[in-house]
C-alpha cells in the first residue's frame, strides 16, 4: 500500500509547477533525440523532391536527398532512419519479384546511406505492399492473403536487405510464423548481428491512408487488410503477438498506429519489458500538421506533447515523421 499523503495546505501541488526550474526537476519522463526514428520515403531519380499531397512536409527524396537527409539526422542525434520505397508501378508483379532484387531502390538506398553516414542505423520496411499488384502486403491467389507463401518471401526480400547493410530489419507483414523464419535464415546466412524490430502489434488501422498515397499502394489495394492486420478491439491479443514474435527472435517490438493505442503500449512493455516502440503513423501527423496550418493548434507544442506521450506510455522510441524538426527543438 502507498503511504497516505499529506492534506492541503501541507501538500500543494502547484509548488513545483511555479517555475521552470522546478517544474525540470520534477519532470518525470523526458523526450530527447536519441528517440526518435525518422521514417522516409524515397523514389528514384536523381534530385528528385516530390510532395506527398496527404502528409504535408513530407516528401519523397531520390537517393541522393535520402543520403542528405541521413547526414542532416546523424547531426540532429537521430540515432536511425527508415526506408520506405515508392516502386515504379511498371515493376509491380502479383509474385513481388521485385521485393527481393538486391539492385532495387530500398537495397541501392541503404549502401549509399551505409557508404556515406555508417554511424546512423538504416532500419527497412519487410512487407510486400511496395512491390505488389494487388496492394498487399502479401502474395494474393483468388482473393486470399497466403501466409506461408509470402512467409518464404519475406525471407528472400530479408536477405538482400541485410547483404546491403541493413541494420535493422521491420517485418511490417503480420503473417504468422514470419519472424522465425527470417531470423532463422539471417542466421543461417551469417547475418547474426542484424536486429528485427517486429511490428507485432500492426491494427487494421483507418490512420494509414496517407502512408499508401506515399508508396503508391492506395489505387493498387484491392479490398482490406483485415485478415491479417489486428482488429482494433483486441487488447489481449497483442501481447500474445508479442509473446510470440519475441520467442521467435525479434530484439525489439512495435505498435502500430500510436496514439490510439497508448494502452496497448503501456501493457507491452509492463508485461515483457523488451524494447517498445511505437509508430505515429500517417494520419496522426496528417492530423496535427493539417490542424497546424489551419490555425487551430499550436502545433510544435501539439507535435512534442504527442512525443511526450508516447515515452510516458512506457516506449523506449517513437518512428515520428516529426523526428527532424522534434530534434532541432530538443536540441534548442
């Protein structure tokens, strides 16, 4: 039992909110930028800066801008970035070959990124989606999402990831078994050291529309994702995901979206006290930054008071598209 607190006026609150000094002191959860992931999209060409109509601020960079932006992160103290390729719908198959050409446009990013900035972390997307005809994140025959199928895909497309340098792999799929088999393969292959960052707990989430729009696979999906990705009711269902990836090898796992599934992060890192991050996901910063530019919030203070929340939640790091401006205010 927590011992009984003193009554007003012997005990007030307000003490150590009266200055900013006081109120430092007795901060309980702290934001830098060593927690921050920065997740980009990039597109080929050369100088290439293309708009995302959806998440304003957010742009799709050629190789080139991609390796600028990661010496722009290093110096901000941003430990990893993210890579999320926008495929020429011409090399969109319903077999996905191109998930696993170590020439394409995530694997040629992450040895220019590597060549340039080997301090930061390149973290990459595994799933399917970008590659996909039919926009998903699996191979799909006659309308079902196959599991084990795409399960020896994702392990081809993890491989060549890891041969270009990735350091840190992100099954984002949600198809069962997927974890072990490709940390199975990763050590099979002498990639022993390469970490995976699971999306154990993904929702079948209507805050991931403006992500699609960015790697192209809104027109392309055909129906929904929800065989595969959680319904947004289940709680105890994530842990047992989470259970699950982790006894298959995952070093870190990942909720998915944020900020509509605080609960779900606090019980993750309760429960198992493994790495815990979460993803503000497209339409959370879709939201902020489109009520920003309408005037109707503040929305630096709104961008580090939802970062804020995450850490409070009980995650160790946040994928924020707000990463590089979150650090240059963390850093004053």
């Amino acid at each position: 039992m927590r011992p009984r607190i003193a009554d007003y006026p012997a005990l007030r609150f307000r003490r150590l909110r009266r200055t900013p000094a006081l109120r430092a002191l007795a901060q309980e959860v702290v934001l830098s930028p060593g927690d921050l992931i920065w997740p980009v999209f990039i597109r080929d060409g050369k100088g290439m800066e293309e708009p995302v109509a959806s998440m304003p601020g957010v742009n799709r960079l050629s190789v080139d801008l991609v390796v600028k932006a990661a010496e722009r992160a290093a110096a901000l103290g941003i430990p990893a970035i993210c890579l999320f390729p926008y495929t020429d719908p011409g090399l969109k198959t319903e077999g996905c070959e191109e998930a696993w050409n170590p020439d394409n446009l995530a694997n040629r990013a992450i040895r220019a990124i590597k060549a340039a900035v080997p301090e930061i972390a390149v973290m990459t997307d595994v799933a399917l989606d970008p590659y996909n005809a039919n926009g998903h994140d699996g191979i799909v025959r006659d309308g079902v999402i196959l599991n084990d199928e795409t399960v020896e895909a994702l392990v081809r497309m993890a491989l060549v990831q890891a041969e270009a340098g990735a350091d840190i792999l992100g099954p984002s799929d949600m198809m069962d078994g997927r974890i072990g088999a490709i940390r199975g393969a990763l050590e099979a292959a002498g990639h022993k050291d390469v970490a995976i960052m699971s999306y154990a707990a993904k929702y079948a989430s209507a805050f991931y529309g403006p992500f699609r729009d960015a790697v192209g696979a809104s027109g392309a999906l055909k129906g929904d994702k929800k065989t595969y990705q959680m319904n947004p009711a289940n709680s105890d269902e994530a842990l047992r995901l989470v259970e699950r990836d982790l006894s298959e090898g995952a070093d870190m796992v990942m909720v998915k979206p944020g900020m509509p599934y605080l609960d779900i992060c606090r019980r993750v890192k309760d429960t198992f006290g493994a790495p815990t991050f979460a993803y503000q996901v497209s339409g959370e910063y879709a939201m902020i930054r489109g009520a920003a530019l309408n005037g109707w919030i503040d929305g630096e203070k709104a961008m580090m008071e939802s970062l804020l929340g995450f850490k409070r939640a009980g995650c160790d790091g946040i994928l924020t598209y707000f990463a590089p401006e979150a650090a240059r205010l963390l850093r004053g």
